[in-house]
C-alpha cells in the first residue's frame, strides 16, 4: 500500500481536475468495451461542466480526491437522499463513482476510497452502502466482494446509446 497519499474534499474550485480525472478514468475502466461513438456520448454528457457543477453544489453529494505526490490519483462521489440514483434502501449511502487511474492501481487506494465512504456512512448514522458496477467489470466485483458488498438487485446503465446492466451491490454496516 502507498503510504503518501492524501485525501482532499471537492470543491468547485476543482472543476477541471474533477472533468479531467473524470473522463480518463472512465474511459480506461469501459473505453474498449464500448463504440467510440456511444464512450464521447457519455463522456460528453456525464462529465459536462454544467452537470459537475451541479453535482458539487448538492447539499447530498460529496466529491473526493485521492492525491499522490500532488497528483490526482482518483476521486470517490457518495450521494445520500434525493442524490442517490437508485431508491436501495433510505438509511444507505451510495458510493456513485470510485475510480483510479490506472497507474495508481493495486496500491491499496481503492480500499483507502472505500473505508472513507464507509467513515462517512457512520458519521451520517448510515446501515448501508450501496453502488453500482458493471456486470462485465470483474475485478471490481471481486474487489466489492472482498470488501463485504453483495449483489442485491441490478438497473440499466446508458453509456451513448447502448444500455448495459449494472449489479446493485449492498454492504450492512455494523
């Protein structure tokens, strides 16, 4: 595990660190399992200015980055209330988007990310956590698993024009 990262709260101030770390690590994580056409779609929409604004003006979001040497690793986003975009369970937090560049893989900040949503789930007197992933993406799935989240339901997720399904994923907090 690295030992010299830090973990930074959001601000509108980063906005642009937001869309860049955003878009990269999208496109590493689905870019060769979808069109190139249906991937700019979704970047384009997802990760649009306005839309990041908005999602970081949200009383019930909250954006992280994970930083190394300064540089932005990854982020996580956890949503609770109407930010949420499954109704999973009222007393849940969900972990929206947890993502890494994929340089910065398999140095424990995956887990650092998830113990930080699980922390804030306590500190909001939250009982569960709850994400989505991608049925094809099975390393995270694995990494879920190991972490204690297990499959619950599953919904549509649009990337362009192409609906894939995504596994909902549920860990009881004790």
């Amino acid at each position: 595990m690295t030992s010299n990262y830090e973990i930074k709260r959001v601000s509108l101030n980063n906005l642009q660190d937001l869309q860049k770390i955003s878009r990269l690590t999208f496109a590493q994580t689905f870019g060769a399992e979808n069109s190139e056409a249906d991937l700019n779609k979704y970047l384009d929409e997802a990760y649009a200015s306005e839309k990041l604004t908005q999602e970081i003006e949200n009383p019930n979001s909250e954006f992280y980055f994970i930083k190394v040497d300064n540089e932005v690793a990854g982020y996580l986003k956890v949503n609770e209330f109407d930010a949420q975009t499954e109704e999973v369970d009222p007393d849940a937090l969900e972990i929206e988007r947890i993502y890494l560049d994929n340089k910065f893989q398999h140095q424990g900040l995956g887990l650092a990310l998830i113990q930080l949503a699980e922390k804030i789930a306590h500190d909001k007197n939250k009982k569960k956590m709850w994400l989505g992933v991608w049925e094809k993406n099975y390393n995270a799935q694995k990494f879920y698993e190991k972490d204690g989240f297990k499959r619950f339901s599953e919904h549509t997720f649009v990337v362009g024009n192409d609906k894939q399904t995504d596994y909902i994923l549920v860990k009881t907090l004790v």
